[in-house]
C-alpha cells in the first residue's frame, strides 16, 4: 500500500480541490479544533502523540463536516422538500444543526435506545425527532422508508462522496497543525471519516499511514476487506455506539482498501481505560467511539512511527453512560475491585475483615453483609466489598494477603481477578 499513490477515481471522485473548497464553505460553520500533546500516550508509544480534539466540535463530532457539506450540495427543489436522517446520535446533531443553518426541514430518526442527551440535543437543532427501531439498521429502513414516502431526501451517515468530501477537510486540517504527522489513527464505524482522512492526507502528498480502529464486537471492515466486498456483521455488542456500523459502503470500503494502512480493534475493556486516561490525564470527556484510537495506542504502539495523531472523533456521552465506563475502566486498570469474602459467622467477623483490609491501604467504598445466599453454610456470611486500589499489583498483594490469611475470595462474573 503506497502512501504516495492517488485515489483512484474509479473508487472515490474527490479532488484535492473539492476538500479544500470543503474547507471553505466550513469556515464560519465548523471550527478548526485544537491539536492538544499527550505526554503520557507518548510515553507509552515511545514517540510523541498529540490529540486531534474534533470532541470539542460544535455538536460535539465531526459529523457536521460532512452533514454541512452533503445539505450544501442540494438543489433549491431538494431543500423545499426537506431532509430526513438517522442515526444513534452524532450524525443527527450534524445533520439537524446543519439544516438548521441552511434553513432546512429535519426529520431524524434515532434507536429506541438512543441516549436522552443526545435525543435533547437533536431536537435543540431544531430537528424534528422520531424514535424507531432497536438498533441504528432498524432506524435506517424507517428513515429510508419515510424519505421515499415523504420526498425528503436521505441524508446518509457516511455513504455520499460529499459526506466523504466533508470528513476529510479534517485530514487538511492535520497535516496544516502537524506537517510531518507519520501516523493517523482514526476511530472507525462505516468508514466516512476514515476515507475522507485518507483520502486528503493520499492527495496531499502525506506519507503519512492512517490506520483505523474499530470496536472489537463491532468490525465489519476486517471481514469486509478479506471478502473484497461489504459484509454485513449478524450482530454488533459495544458500549461505543457511534462506530457500532453494521457494515461499510462500497465507496467508503474502496477507499479504506486502497488507501488505509491497516485496521486495529480494541476491547470494551480497553476502550474504557482509554475514556479513563482521557478524563485523568488529558482532562478530556470523550464518548467510548471517540475514545478507541487511544484505546489502540494503550494496546501497543511501538510500531507506530511517530508523530502520531490520534482523533478523538466525539465528545456525546450519556452521564450514566459515562460513570458505567469509566468504573469498568478503573476496574481493567486495577484501580477498583470488587469481591466477594466468606468469613465465619460470629460477631468481630466483619471487624477482623476491614482491619486487614486497612493494612493494606486500600479504600474500602462499600461493603455488603449477606447472610441468607443460596449455597452458604448457616455458620457463614458472605461480604461484597468494593476497594479502591493503587493498582494491578496493589490488587494482587491485597488478594494475596486475604488469602494468605486463610479468607475465601471469589469475584462478580464481570471482575477481571
């Protein structure tokens, strides 16, 4: 895969001067987001990374790039007749601010379950918002449906050339903040952003790699590359919503053979220690999707070449959302644990448990006394105790001590011990 190679027009028609004219026409509607250093990503990467910050976006996502500049591109006939999206979040504050804008009738269809933050923020644009279907897919057809009912027209997530064209006005962007980037890693669902990168770093001239990086329990683009054709994923399960895409375009899945590096997935686990880096370290709130090219870097990436930029692709995340994330980033970074500890029933059991536990140095924060468990002895109690750790081998010497001194521990299905 040359870097240096031009886009082939049989896959993508877009110019470098499309972009740049892009980028204008975004000017006064997008902003320019800051690149921010990570001393701590570099440390671990062994090169420096700095963080291409597209959370702090209006909308709080990228995706008003490529809304702007798709609902830029319709005819006066089109714009009378209104638009219609869907989307879990991110793609309808775009689409519904950006109709906004340009003085555009929305309708957007969003999942039964889309988090209530981002519905609020939706109908704050101005949208009109409707919610249908259990998944992203589900609210595609309706959205569709509707449009060729209606005689609005769709405006698709990533599949449209001016979609592509708007995302990539983010790659200029980049090689303008840090000219000699060696790498790009974007966080990847259906793959607009990832081909607009690629295809504005390719035409530019870059040599620089961009690797995308997708939710382990949601890659379509793996097996859609080892196909040569879209394959379309049976079932997706990730908390980072905004890249759980069923499956890739031809146009973007053209884009992403030719001109992409590789493709990395992370896990759940991995996502949330990378919200929870962001959030101690870079003081950023970054939604899990926004969070998985980090993710990729807390992996492994020594064989990265440097300097690397990582785009945090959003910022929308539920509160509650959030809190859930971030404690199971804790827990994958050994900073929290939760077990369950046995001990005789008779009074100073409970007593003798937390003193140990004191002398560990870990902060008990909460603690349950369960006497009436299936499979527990009439002579027994079992504890729940939540602590707050150092650490991984902080963890490890905790449990090492408890069971040292004879205490039967065993952890919740989710705990990692």
């Amino acid at each position: 895969m040359c870097a240096s190679d031009p886009v082939n027009d049989g896959v993508s028609p877009i110019t470098l001067s499309d972009i740049e004219r892009a980028g204008q026409l975004l000017s006064d509607v997008t902003a320019c987001t800051p690149i921010e250093t990570s001393s701590s990503l570099s440390d671990l990467a062994g090169v420096q990374v700095f963080l291409k910050c597209e959370n702090l976006q209006r909308t709080g996502s990228f995706k008003l790039r490529g809304a702007f500049t798709r609902l830029s591109a319709l005819s006066e006939a089109e714009r009378r007749r209104g638009v219609i999206a869907a989307s879990a979040g991110n793609h309808a504050q775009g689409v519904a601010l950006a109709a906004r804008e340009l003085g555009i009738d929305c309708l957007v269809y969003m999942p039964m379950g889309a988090a209530l933050p981002k519905v609020t923020a939706t109908r704050a644009y101005g949208a009109e918002v409707r919610l249908a279907g259990a998944d992203l897919a589900e609210s595609i057809e309706f959205a569709q449906a509707e449009g060729e009912t209606s005689g609005r027209v769709f405006i698709p997530p990533f599949d449209h050339v001016n979609i592509v064209t708007g995302q990539a006005t983010l790659g200029l962007e980049v090689l303008e903040q840090v000219p000699n980037v060696g790498t790009i890693i974007v966080p990847t669902g259906g793959g607009g952003l990832l081909a607009g990168v690629a295809t504005a770093v390719h035409l530019s001239g870059s040599r620089a790699r961009v690797i995308g990086v997708q939710a382990e329990g949601a890659a379509a683009f793996p097996a859609s590359l080892l196909e040569g054709a879209p394959v379309r994923l049976a079932k997706m399960s990730t908390i980072a919503d905004g890249i759980a895409v069923p499956s890739p375009s031809e146009l973007t899945l053209g884009i992403v053979r030719d001109h992409v590096a590789e493709i990395r997935t992370v896990t759940e686990e991995q996502i949330g220690e990378a919200m929870l880096l962001l959030s101690e370290r870079a003081k950023m709130v970054v939604e899990p999707s926004g969070a998985a090219g980090v993710a990729a870097v807390l992996e492994g990436a020594k064989d990265l070449e440097g300097p690397i930029v990582v785009v945090l692709s959003g910022g929308n995340v539920d509160t509650l959302v959030l809190n859930r994330v971030l404690q199971h980033g804790l827990v994958a970074a050994g900073r929290f644990m939760q077990m369950i500890v046995r001990v005789p029933d008779r009074p100073g059991s409970l007593v003798e448990l937390l003193t140990v536990l004191a002398r560990t140095e870990c902060n008990v924060v909460n603690v349950e006394h369960d006497r009436t468990t299936s499979g527990l002895a009439a002579s027994e109690v079992q504890i729940g105790v939540k602590v707050e750790t150092k650490g991984q081998e902080h963890k490890t010497e905790i449990i090492a001590e408890l069971k040292r001194l004879g205490y039967e521990v065993s952890y919740p299905a989710f705990e990692n011990a």
